[in-house]
C-alpha cells in the first residue's frame, strides 16, 4: 500500500517515517507540509492511504479530504490529532467528513502502523 503523509511539523512527519520505514506492506510515497503541497502530490502520485494533520498550513484540511475524495473515492484517510485537539474538539469544529480513523498521537505513535496492517490484504 502507497501512502501519502500531510503534516506541518517537519519533527513530526520524520518520526512518522522513521516509525513506518521497513514497515510490511507500506510504501511511503510523498510528504507535504501544507495543503497545497498535499493536493499536487495527491493527485499525482494516487496513494492508498492518506495521513493528515488536523491543522495544515495555508488551508483547510476538510476541504482536502472532500477534493480529493472526489478524484479518489477508495483512498483511506487517517486524521491526526493532537493533545491540543482532542477527538471531541474535532468532532465540534466541524465533522471530519470522510475521515476512516481519527488517530491521537498525544498517546503514540504506535497505533498508525497496527491502523495500516489491518488496511493490508494479503
């Protein structure tokens, strides 16, 4: 599986990468820092799975999910929350919409590679 990680924090996106690399089955395809970057690479490079950040640079991540949902109907989302956003907040500013897990990395990052091995086939 191909995946795509948009997240702001270059710390951030290098522990996740760090934490999938040699990872069975999953193939970092692109990284983006903002919205911007995230759709261009998105659209080019047609991933499985996508990580988002909560909060992106220069845009509203929702409005990703929904554009790219248009072109890629089967891609798998995963929302990454913080402990300065809780699920609940989430939940609250606006319904992540076309969102298939909401991960809190505040308790680890540990649950994103048990999350995309139970997204593997065999």
């Amino acid at each position: 599986m191909t995946l795509f990680i948009a997240e702001p924090s270059q710390i951030l996106r290098a522990r996740i990468i760090n934490l999938l690399t040699g990872e069975r089955g999953v193939e970092i395809a692109g990284t983006a820092r903002n919205v911007s970057e995230a759709l261009n690479g998105i659209s080019r490079l047609r991933p499985d799975v996508l990580l988002l950040a909560f909060e992106l640079y220069a845009g509203c991540n929702i409005d990703l999910i929904e554009l790219i949902r248009a072109s890629q109907p089967k891609i798998r989302v995963l929302l990454l929350l913080n402990e300065q956003v809780s699920v609940s907040q989430a939940m609250q500013r606006r319904p992540p919409i076309g969102t298939d897990f909401l991960v809190d990395i505040s308790l680890g990052l540990e649950r994103i590679p048990l999350i995309l091995n139970g997204l593997i086939k065999p």
